[in-house]
C-alpha cells in the first residue's frame, strides 16, 4: 500500500498485556505527523481471551493494523490468513497488516534488532550470541542472530521452552548458564521480560560479568532506564545498551509496512527523547 492509498483517517493499534507501559503511540503519533498522514495509535490492554475478537476487529476499512507484544506474538499465528517469510520461519509475529480484509502477520523485530545492534556497533565483533528468554521476542533474536551466520546458546529458566526453540533454528542449542562458553560469547542479547515489572530483577542474577571481557550486552527491555542488567553489566566495562533502538527501528518498519511512508528512524527515536543512537543505515 502506497501513501497515496492510506485512507485520510485511519487507526493502528498495540495489543498487549499490560499495555499502559509502551511507548509506541509516541512514536507512531510523531510519524503519522512526520508523513502528513491523519491517523491514531492507540495501545489497547487485551488478555488471551479477548484476542481473537480484537484480532478479528482489525479487519474494519479503517485499520490499517497492529503491533502485537506480551503474550500475543504466537498464538495470533491461527488467527491470521497469511505470513510473510519472515514472519513464518520466525514462527511469531509483531505485525498485523490489514490488506483490504486479509490480515497478513509481519516481524520486524529481527530486522529491528539488527539495525539497533549495528548502530551500536555490537556485532563487530566475531564469537557467538547468547540469548536469555525463549518467547516470542526470542524467535525474533534467534533468527537475527543465525542469519548472520552466528552460533546460539538459548538460556531459559525452563529449559524445556529453550529446547523446543532451539529446536526450530539451525546453529542454536539450548543450554544451562554452566555450560555457557564464555569465552567465545561476543553478544548476550536478554528477550526475557525480567525487569520490566520490577526494577531490582535481572536475568541474571548474582552473575560475575568479570568472565565477560569484550562482550556486549544488549536488553530489549528499556523500561525503567537503565534496567539493572545494564547496570550490572556497565559496572564491569562491559557496553551494554536498552531495547530503545529497536523499539524504534521496529516502529519504523511497522508504520512503512502499513501505510508504504518510509519515516526515518530518528523521527521514531526523538519521540522517545532521543535516548539512543540511531545509525547512519536509518
């Protein structure tokens, strides 16, 4: 869809469980401003229970489509009529797209990612990447990081969840924070949700980041900033960074994905205040 084809007023939607923490109607607010487009973006706290109607609502003439976080980027799966390649090798997805009635589900969560690692930098450095979480923001993450040619290690607190995930992804394994080589982890990438409820929790607690020389630190979660990983992690030199970046470099894909505008990522960014570099591919 071109912006010459976006309705003059149309709605875009988060569905979350909890929503009230997200900054995405910021973002997507100041790039309907930025593309001359009239619109809204509205997060919408909806439970498992109410998904498929909400979903099912998306396929008004004036929805254009939704973002989808915690708990909703896999079991929307079945409520979709299609998927983009992505979005199916992924096997979750971020992205609803309304195409005249049909709902296709995107991920730019990956490419999101990617983009917000490279803009700081974080995969200059050979070695593999170690991912803490095993859900949906984990899929996106796993397949970012085997795309890239990296080997895997999957931390979950049940492992189990970590097992059945790797399984989907050639390159990754499912390990115990033990059995973790460390020394050849040049990236610990934390798709888990801890500290986003309770500032003192951390995936990795009473963890020596001594043993982590060299090895960036990248948390999807940006709220509160900084979260305690990134501080536990910046107390022992190590980079570490929030998931602002890709927060907005996803945002960016979403909105060019609905409406065909292509908004660079420092309008999405200096919605949020400007809290994390954007780099020169935005």
């Amino acid at each position: 869809m071109s912006s010459t084809d976006v309705p003059a007023a149309y709605r875009t939607y988060l569905y979350a469980d909890p929503a009230a923490h997200s900054l995405s109607p910021l973002m997507h607010r100041a790039a309907f401003a930025a593309a001359g487009l009239r619109g809204d973006y509205e997060a919408v706290r909806v439970t498992p229970a109410e998904l498929a109607d909400r979903v099912a609502r998306l396929r008004a003439p004036d929805v254009l489509g939704a973002n989808l976080s915690l708990p909703h980027k896999e079991t929307v799966l079945p409520l979709l009529d299609d998927l983009t390649p992505a979005a199916r090798a992924i096997g979750a997805v971020n992205t609803v797209i309304n195409r005249a009635g049909r709902l296709i589900g995107d991920n730019t969560d990956a490419p999101g990612l990617l983009a917000a690692l490279n803009a700081h930098d974080m995969l200059a450095r050979s070695g593999s990447v170690l991912i803490l979480g095993a859900g949906g923001a984990a899929r996106a993450a796993v397949y970012a990081a085997t795309q890239q040619g990296r080997s895997v290690y999957i931390v979950n607190r049940t492992p189990d969840n970590a097992r059945r995930l790797a399984g989907a992804f050639a390159g990754a394994r499912a390990a115990r924070l033990p059995e973790v080589p460390w020394a050849d982890i040049s990236l610990v990438i934390n798709s888990s949700s801890a500290g986003l409820d309770a500032p003192w929790e951390t995936p990795l607690p009473e963890f020596d980041f001594g043993q982590l020389a060299g090895t960036a630190v990248y948390d999807m979660v940006y709220k509160p900033a900084p979260t305690r990983l990134i501080r536990d992690a910046r107390a022992a030199g190590l980079r570490a960074e929030n998931g602002l970046g890709m927060l907005a470099h996803q945002a960016r894909l979403a909105f060019e994905a609905w409406t065909g505008a292509q908004v660079p990522a420092g309008v999405f960014l200096q919605a949020l205040g400007g809290e994390a570099a954007v780099g020169e591919q935005a």
